[in-house]
C-alpha cells in the first residue's frame, strides 16, 4: 500500500481536480484506491457525484460524536471516497482553533487505521495548502507527496521562499501552450527544481468541465490531452512509489 499526498504550493492550483483524476487513473490501471479529503472546503466529493446537498463527512462526523468509518462511500468497485464534511459558518470561522486543530489533528489516525486494515493498493489525501501542525502531522504519514503547482510568478516566488516536504516533488498542472511566461518558468523550473516531475499537465477545458458534469476528467473525457497524461502520471507513480508497500 502507498499513501500518496497531494498538496497546492498555493489554493487554486487544481489539487483536487488533480487528486480526483489520479484516482481515476489509477483504477483504471486496475488499482484499488480510497481519496481522502483533507480540505474543509469539502470540495473532492463533487466529482463523484455526490450530493450538493450532502453534509456527510469524516470530521463532520468527528464532530458530532459520529463513527468517521459512516462518512465513506463507494464510487466504482475500485474506488471509495472520504468526504472531510460540510462545516458550519461558525465553524469555518474558528477552523484553525485549538478545539477544531484537535479534531483535524485525528485524520492522521484514520490514514493509519486504513493503512492497516489494507483493503487499498493507493491512498491518496487531497491536503489543503498552508503549514499546520495538523497538515505536517499528515503529510509527515505520506510516503510520498507530490507538491501541485503553476506555472506563474506567484508559485515562482513561493518555490524559493517555502520548504518543500522532504519526500516530496513537483508537479506542474495548468500549463498552456502558447504562453510566453509559463515556458520560460517551466524552463527556468527544470534547471533550478531538482525536484520537479518529468511531466506536466497541460491546460485543458476538460479539467474546468468535469466538476461541473461531477466527474473525475478521465471519466467524462477519457479522450482529453490532461487525462491522456493523467494516465502517464498514474504510470509514473506505479513504477516509482508503488513498492512502497502494497498488499502481497
């Protein structure tokens, strides 16, 4: 088994469009995988087609005293999903609180509890981005970390100003064609960033489409260019992090 955080250098990077289409991907290499949703925007659980409407979630069952092992949902036979829950106006407003950081502070146990119980070859945790004691804790549980990131200034000035995991790399999601800007940091990245993946994903309408359809983007465009290399990033994490236990 490997568990595999995803983590934006900064919000709005496309992490969980990202973790939802590597999901994907892998099942359809005939992995077993579980997403776990890390991020109190409760965001990852729309492009399986939950329920707007659905509040259900791990820490929202934390909170109310509930059994976190309720929140999980099935999506195909080789995929499951963990929503984080929908959080209420008060709650968001204190969500970096002592009382809130206890609760998030649990998620840890519960990567270690599904770690343990090995029904999944993959597990990967869609990791809001920010430095809490509560999200190092999580990302210290990873055997890996893939550091999502585009190609602009702002992930620029942060790539040399902020300390990337150590058991991290880079990814580059978002990069379009025909951008004078992103080529030349893209360049600029593959002389400076040792950690940088030997892949990107590119700009793609699919990626934008697919929450809206509530699909991970291979499922609703299997034909697409960031699904095609969804595909390749599923291949590459196969062959380089696959080992890092999974079930005999």
């Amino acid at each position: 088994m490997t568990i595999l955080g995803l983590q934006g250098l900064r919000g709005g990077v496309g992490t969980t469009s990202v973790a939802a289409a590597l999901g994907w991907a892998l099942q359809t290499l005939g992995e077993s995988v579980i997403i776990v949703d890390a991020c109190p925007d409760n965001l990852l659980r729309l492009f399986f087609n939950d329920a707007l409407h659905h509040r259900g979630g791990w820490a929202r069952a934390l909170i109310d005293g509930g059994d976190w092992r309720s929140a999980g949902m099935r999506y195909t036979s080789q995929i499951d999903f963990l929503p984080f829950g929908q959080l209420t106006p008060a709650e968001r407003l204190h969500v970096h609180s002592d009382e809130m950081a206890s609760v998030l502070h649990k998620l840890t146990g519960i990567v270690t509890t599904l770690q343990h119980l090995n029904h999944y070859q993959w597990i990967l945790l869609d990791i809001p981005h920010g430095f809490t004691p509560w999200t190092q804790s999580l990302i210290a549980a990873c055997h890996h970390v893939l550091t999502v990131v585009r190609p602009d200034a702002n992930c620029h000035i942060r790539l040399h100003q902020q300390v990337m995991p150590a058991n991290g790399r880079v990814l580059i999601n978002d990069l379009r064609i025909g951008s004078q800007v992103q080529d030349d940091l893209y360049r600029v990245w593959l002389e400076s960033q040792p950690q940088i993946l030997p892949l990107v994903i590119h700009r793609d309408e699919a990626m934008a489409e697919c929450l809206a359809a509530k699909q991970p983007v291979g499922e609703y465009r299997g034909d697409a260019l960031c699904a095609e290399e969804m595909v390749t990033l599923a291949n590459w994490c196969l062959l380089h992090y696959a080992q890092a236990g999974k079930p005999s």
